[in-house]
C-alpha cells in the first residue's frame, strides 16, 4: 500500500483526460493512497496547456457548428483539423493532439456518440470557469464502502506550494484546504519581472539539482553513442542541457539568478517538480525524463 503519492502534470492529464480505461487504472492505483499530492508548479503548468486548451475548444466550436444543432466526435474532429489547415487560430502539434484527447475524453467518458451543440456549449463553458479547475484538486476513485458495496469516494489532492509561482494566485489552495481555485489570466512569464521563489527554492536544493543535472548528462552521452543526434530523445534532453550550460558560470556554480522565466525555467520544469516531491512522496508518472534524473525510490511503480 502506498500511503503518499505525487502526482506530476502528464499524470494529472491522463488521470482527467485520458481514454476510459487509463482513467480507471490510474484511479485504482490511488485507491490506497492516503495523501495524494500535487503543486502550484503543476498546476501552472495544467492551467496553460489544459485550460488554454479548453478555451480553444470553445472558440473553434462557436465558430464552426453555428449551423449544427448537434455535435459527433467526427465533426469536432473536422472542426480542429479545418481549424489547424486554415490557420486562424495557431495550433502546435502539441495543442492539435491535446484537442483530440479532450474531445475523446468528452465522448468516450460519457459513453454518447452524440452531444445537443448547446449542451456541449455549456459544458466547455462550466470546464473552463470551474469545473476543469476543480478535477485537478479531486481524485474519483471506486472503493468498497462499510457495507462492501462499490461507490465512488473523492480524495482530495493536497496542495504543496513551494516555489509560489506567480502565475498562480497565493490563495489557490486545494479542496483539502479551502474551496478557492483560481488561475491568473497571464500566462507567460519574464525573468526580469517574475516574482517567484524559485531562485532560493533551487538553492536549498542545489546538490540533488547537481545530481539530476549529471544523470541527464551521461544519459544524453549513451544515446548518442546508442542511437545517434538525430533521435527525438536525444534532442529533447539537448535542449534542457543547453538550459543547464546556460546557468553554469565559467568557475562552474551555478547563477540561479538565470534560471527565472519562460526559457529556462519552463525546460527546467520536471526536475523542478523532482525538487517540489523530493522526501515527500514518490512521483506518479509515465513520463520517460523521470526515470533518468530521478534516484531508485523516487518514482511510483504502477501495479
């Protein structure tokens, strides 16, 4: 039984968005769990991928079934695919496929072939203003109850706030605490104007940051020898070591007076989410950096 759990950004998005049955494994592999965990890192994270991402939906829908009085999964499709080809509204790769998922998850989770426009209006609109805010902070789990019938329980993901990223107001706090979730509407951040602690967080942690730093190194040295520059892996962890040389100072300390803002930072994200669970629980993901930076122990392994 694991009584403590971290739950990293990719994790959380499977957990709320993924197809039926990765919903239902992750939500077993909660059952047991007593503390569940997630952060104000993650949650900024959640808030400009999945939030934003929401907001796309609802433009894209407005603007493309005015004249359908119902909505199937193929048409949504055909709307964010007419969408991406026409470009009147920038679509990354990244965002196109988030789209698909949520809209499967609308679909699929529901178990209709079918949505009223209006309906489906309404319920983007609910998801953006609260309800998709409110899935972040609460685990559905099925669970016997005294009487050994089977019922839904809500677990609430307690909330650690220890970077106090300012894209997130300092009065967001999870169920467990205070019903108060709130996103800031401003999504990119500049390290001239960032207000966080992220600088003195990173500090107080500096040896394990050291150690995940040299992991990704020798790690990105076996896959060039392995599998060449060209691999998708292997460009991927190019980019976060360059963030590395870029706050190493030529003695070779780190200047963390670098690492605020959108470039560096964002990069920087999952050992700073590392850093965020680090001697408080093992980290839920299935996110492949995690297995490299990370120590034995550190992660969960799903049943």
């Amino acid at each position: 039984m694991i009584e403590k759990i971290f739950l990293e950004t990719s994790i959380q998005i499977r957990r709320i968005w993924g197809l039926p049955d990765e919903r239902i494994k992750i939500g077993a592999n909660l059952r047991n769990s007593d503390q569940i965990y997630t952060s104000s890192y993650c949650f900024a994270e959640y808030n400009r991928t999945i939030l934003q991402d929401l907001k796309c939906l609802l433009e894209i829908v407005e603007s493309n079934s005015k004249d359908n009085e119902t909505i199937r999964f193929a048409d949504l499709f055909y709307q964010i695919k007419k969408t991406q080809e026409e470009e009147r509204i920038h679509l990354t790769q990244r965002r196109f496929e988030r789209l698909l998922q949520i809209g499967a998850a609308f679909f699929l989770g529901s178990n209709r072939a079918i949505y009223h426009r209006d309906e489906f209006l309404v319920y983007l609109k609910l998801l953006i203003s609260s309800e998709g805010i409110r899935m972040f902070f609460c685990v559905e789990v099925v669970a016997p109850n005294g009487a050994g019938n089977l019922e839904i329980q809500i677990k609430p993901v307690q909330y650690i706030e220890k970077i106090k990223c300012d894209l997130i107001p300092s009065d967001t706090k999870s169920p467990g605490q205070k019903e108060n979730h709130k996103v800031c509407e401003r999504l990119s951040c500049n390290r001239e104007t960032a207000e966080c602690n992220l600088k003195d967080f990173v500090k107080q942690h500096e040896a394990k940051f050291s150690k995940m730093e040299a992991n990704l190194r020798s790690e990105l040295k076996n896959i060039e020898k392995s599998k060449g520059k060209n691999n998708p892996t292997y460009r991927h962890f190019k980019v976060i070591e360059e963030v590395f040389d870029d706050l190493r100072n030529p003695g070779g300390n780190y200047n963390l007076s670098k690492i605020h803002g959108q470039k560096n930072c964002w990069r920087l994200g999952d050992f700073l989410i590392v850093l965020e669970a680090y001697k408080i629980a093992p980290i839920y993901t299935k996110d492949k950096i995690y297995k490299v930076i990370c120590e034995p122990g550190e992660l969960y392994s799903e049943e």
